[in-house]
C-alpha cells in the first residue's frame, strides 16, 4: 500500500490549534489503513523564535521530500519589526517559490447555511461558488529590484518590480481554462491592462491560450479594480477569475469574506506535474490568516484547514472516496449545529476548535 | 469679481451627457453673478478620434491655465485595440501627472435613502462615510521601466516598476492626518508590507510624520488584502484610508460599490499648493466609469458629476455657500424622488439624466 508522505507546518497564531484537529483526521484515516506518513515542523514567527530564519533548511527539505505539505498560517505583531528577510511570511513566500507552486485555487463557497453571516445581503450570495486562480510565483512578490535605496541628500526611494513571463501566464492560463471546463465553463481574467504593460501582456497571453487550446470555454477580460467591484456588486455573474499574483492576493480575500464563511474556505496551491512521475508538488492551506486576537483561546474554526486537508486527499492522493466522505462528515457536522463562534446562527451554543473536530472524527 | 477658469473635459461614454447637466448648474451660478469662465475640449477616445492623441497639446495648455478642470469619464471598447500610448486612459494619466495631482481624495457616503440599493445589507452601510486618499501621481502608474520585451528564445517578458519616494509618501499621509483632524480623528494607512518594500517604505514614512507632526490623530497599519476584507466586512471601522496609487485604485472603488450610489459619489485630485497665490491645481471628476452599456440613452446618473462641480466650489473657489446650496438641491431632489434608474427605489418612476440635472437647477 503507498504511503503519502505530509509535512505539517502549523505556523503561527491559531494555525497549531486548528492544524491539531487534522492530526486527528489523519489518525482515524491512519486506522483505517490510509498510509500517512507526517512529520511536523515549524514554519513563520515561531520557527524565527527557534532559529532566526521563517523557515529552516531541514524544513524546505522535508517539504521538498514529501507528497503535501499542509500549511497553517503564519504572522502576528510580534514578529511586526524582525528584519524583513527573516519576517514570518517570508517562510511561506520562500515555500511557494522553491516548490514552483504557481498555481493558487480559492474556491469561495457561501455554504447556504451560513449565508446569513455574510455581510451582503443573502440574495447576493446564497449558493455563490467561484474559484479564483492565482497565480502565486511571480509579479510584484518576486520581481527584482526591491529594494530601499538612501538617496544622496538624504532621502529614500522604494522599489518593487512586477515581471511576468510567457509561460508563466500561459500555465496559469491553462489551469483556469482546465478548472473552467469541469465547472460552469467561464473564465474571467482579470488585470489592470489600462495601466500596465504586464496587464497589456497578460492579456494577450491569456487570449491567445484561449483561441489555441480552449476556444469551447467563454472568456472575458475584465479590470481589477471593476472585478472588485463587480465581486461586492454581483458575484454570482463569476465561475473561475484567474489573475496575477498581487490582484490574486486582494480579490480572493474579498471573494472569501463574501461567503460570510472565512473560517471555511480551503485553499491549494500546486505546481507544476513532474512528467515521468505524474506527481505535482503541492501546498494546501486555510484562506483565513493566523488571527493572533483569538489564538490560543480554542475559539478558531478548524474546518477551513481540514477542508484544506480534504483537497490534498483530492488533488495529491487521488483518494477521492476518502474526500467525499470527509466532506460530508463536515456538512454533517456542519448541520447538526456543531459550530464556532464565527458561523454560529444567533442563538446557537457556539462550541470551541476541539469540539469541531471531534464531531468531524465521529461522524467520520 | 473673481473669474473662475473651468476647463470641462467630457470624454467618452457617459461624460458628454453628465457634463452637458453640469453646464445648466454653471450656467444657473453664472446668472446670479458668479464669475465662470469655461472652455470645453477633448479627452480620451474622442480625442484619439480627432488628434490621434489621448490629449491634444492644446487641452493640456488649457488645463495648465485653468482654475479646475472638470473631467467627464474616459474609455470603452471602441479603443480596446488603439496603441497603448494614445488609449483613451492615458490622457486622463497624463493630466494627473502634468499637473501634479497627487492627492485624489474619494469619499465613500451612502445616503440613508440609498442604502436599499447596495448588495449589503443595510446595517452594514447606513450612514456610512469614509474618506480614500489614494496616491495619485506615482507608484506602479509612472515607474519605469514599463516594457514588453521579447527574449532571444521569441517569448517575451512583461515589466512593470513601483517607486515611491519620501517627499511622495509624505505629503499624502500629510493629506490624510489634516483631513481626518477634520473628520473623525483616525487613519488606516494600508499596504502590503509583508510582501513589499515599498510597503515597508510606505508604513515606515507614514508612522514617522504621524509622530512628528499628527501624534493626535489615530493611526493605523493594515494590510491591503485585509483592508479589503475590512471594508467589505464592517466598513464603518474606517475614517480616512490612505493608500498608494494601485492599491487605492481598487479600495476606492469597492468602498463606492458599498454604498449603493456609484453614480453619486465625485471625486478631487488635488496637487501642492503654490507658496505664492496659495492656489492649487485640481481636477474633479465622477467615480463612476464612462459606462458604455448606457451612453446616449439618458439614463446616466449626472449627480457623481454635478457633486464633483460642488466639490470644485469648495476646494478650488472658496465658494462655500454656493456648495451648500448645491449639495443641498441635490439633497431635496433626491428625497423628492427624482432619481435615475440605478438609484431608484422600487415601485419608484425613474427619471432620465436631464430630468436629473433640471431639477437640481430648480431646486437652486
Ligand atoms: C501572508 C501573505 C504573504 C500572503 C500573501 O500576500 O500572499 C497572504 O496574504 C495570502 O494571501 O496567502
Ligand atoms: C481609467 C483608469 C486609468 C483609472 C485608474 O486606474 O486610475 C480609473 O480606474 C480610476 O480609478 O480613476
């Protein structure tokens, strides 16, 4: 029987909380004779604490060794005035690059229970299902020079570069097309090509990509700034938006926080497919933060990082009996009240992390 | 008695028939005595159409030489294609930048009487007002390089460059502590510095001119992404967002989209003010975009306009009471229910952009 290899990187806030609820996911998966295989190590403001550095080689490599890592969040204001080489986001950046993860999926789902906890109006949101692809090793997060340079007389000039290849775009291009084709079969691309010369680029690739090889899914370019607003305005017009690094990072947040479902939303970031082995290295991760206001307080909602856990089963394991079942152990759970704080309707008892992911175990 | 130089550029889409309703309220002033001189001239597509220029030379020496400038709105897909030099945008760019307008201030109000009409719910917006100062003359817009370059293997590389420079940074939180002194007495300074050196840059300089020189006003530090999700969270937590050129490009627009009243909401670009006359270059324009879907209908909402005119009163000319006055006319023809479509109340006539602009001048 294989054995999938998964490196735990808790990280920082309530990341180790919610990503102890998992570790009992996979033990009972373990029991029932699911080969896993984890190891556990620190990542962020807490592996700086231990070594001085976001992440540790010994980590990368364990990373580079295993089939999935999951990864919790990372950063908090402790860590606010480290040295910027070493600040707690600088793990999960160096992971996603040396990893060759450039491709980020965000699905934003508004579960219709909890569309009441949105902020928009029910009606807007009530059975909203997009995913945003982003693209996650390139553009400005990467891009030299970035740097702050002390002028002549005194005074300082800040720089950050954004860069985009050609097969950058064209592979993040075709995973969108790809998703497209297994959802609603619509992709909306967005930048800002009014402004900027990568956007004018993007563009044109995403274009072409789209004549050659996916003419059958419908296309449209829209600007970032309007796909913001469209997102608050109308959502449900979206299927799949796929857009560059920095856009990614703002529309995927806005897209989650419309669900009114932040504490559940999933994400997976992977790249690209080893062609001898057909394996692809692959990172899966809450969307929410490492909410350091509720950290250690057994108030955090597990379920985006076990659902993230759901998609490595998914995506890296092919185990995909073992993540319906999951999924709906969680819908269960979901619907026998069994909730956080954060999702629960006004007058349920809200219960804490643990609570969640026993109920999960058991329903299971 | 004073003239008043307005230089009005329409543009495209729905500028020319919003603009031509500003002209009745100029007229109506200029009647009762106050001193406007205008000229009209070209911008955007139009302009390209007839100069091959997304500006003539001529309309910049106008601008120059006028007390404000009104600007309609720029842009449709008639000039998706046009060369990036001379797309309709840039000559609205080219203004911001010639006439160093770095300061482009946009509130986000929602009237208590709209608030049926945005996507959130009520609670979350009555009442709302927030100020985004937005970075207008620097970062991603302007840095070079900017380039589409081909590579000897024939793929290609795209490059954009974001610079800020102290003088820039520090003279828009300057803007945004004196307003919020004015105001409700807090800043949200947002940016990415986890990501970004000009973030790190962006925060280090705010923080610095909030202790030497607005210690009394409250300050603080949010993350792009998160400002984001705040806003579209529980947006009443803001005052005054100050943010860069990029970031507030897309903030500004999700904070109008809240409100239900895009097509109400004006805007100043403002630039230094000039030691010797105490004057300051400025242009006002509408939020909104040239929306194409509607031009030539008469179904465009001119208030975003006509309140940027009122904004023009205030700002440019001193002319306080003439402001009240209008903002006041506005007020009551709202309340009446002489609305355009995108604001109408359910079971309510919508009216067209004339009927919109008549009545205002009645109400005077
Ligand atoms: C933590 C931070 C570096 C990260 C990003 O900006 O990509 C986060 O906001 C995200 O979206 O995953
Ligand atoms: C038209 C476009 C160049 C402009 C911008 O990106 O600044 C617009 O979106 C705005 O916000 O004024």
């Amino acid at each position: 029987m294989a054995t999938h290899k998964l490196l735990l990187l808790p990280g920082d806030g309530i990341g180790p909380e919610v990503m102890r609820e998992v570790e009992k996911i996979v033990g009972w998966f373990r029991k029932r004779g699911v080969g896993f295989e984890t190891e556990t190590d620190l990542v962020g403001g807490s592996a700086y604490d231990a070594h001085g550095a976001a992440i540790s080689e010994d980590a990368m490599k364990l990373a580079q060794a295993a089939d999935a890592v999951l990864f919790g969040a990372v950063g908090g204001a402790k860590w606010d005035s480290v040295p910027y080489a070493v600040r707690p986001e600088a793990g999960l950046l160096r992971l996603r690059k040396d990893l060759g993860l450039f491709a980020n999926l965000r699905p934003a789902i508004c579960y219709p229970a909890l569309a009441d906890a949105s902020s928009l109006k029910r009606e807007v949101v009530e059975g909203l299902d997009i995913m945003i692809v982003r693209e996650l090793t390139g553009g400005v997060y990467f891009g030299e020079p970035k740097e702050i340079v002390t002028l002549e007389d005194g005074s300082q000039r800040a720089v950050d570069t954004q860069i985009y290849h050609t097969h950058e775009v064209e592979r993040i291009a075709r995973v969108a097309f790809d998703l497209a084709g297994k959802r609603r079969n619509k992709v909306s691309s967005a930048e800002k090509f009014n402004v900027m010369k990568t956007g004018v680029f993007w563009r044109q690739v995403v274009t072409r990509i789209h004549k050659a090889e996916f003419s059958d899914v419908e296309l449209e370019h829209v600007l970032a700034d309007n796909c913001a607003m469209q997102l608050v305005r109308y959502p449900k017009q979206f299927d799949v938006i796929v857009t560059d690094n920095l856009f990614g990072d703002i529309l995927s947040d806005i897209a989650a926080m419309l669900t009114g479902s932040l504490g559940m939303l999933p994400s997976a970031s992977l790249g690209a497919e080893d062609p001898a082995t057909g394996q692809r290295k692959a990172l899966y991760e809450p969307v929410h933060g490492s909410a350091p206001d509720i950290a250690g307080k057994g108030l955090a909602n597990p379920i985006a990082m076990i659902g993230s856990f759901g998609m490595a089963l998914r995506y890296s394991f092919g185990l995909l009996d073992e993540a319906d079942r999951l999924d709906k152990a969680i819908a269960n759970v979901l619907a026998s009240g069994t909730r956080t704080k954060d999702i629960a309707a006004p007058g349920m008892n809200a219960v804490g992390t643990q609570d969640v992911g026993d109920a999960i175990v058991k329903e299971l």
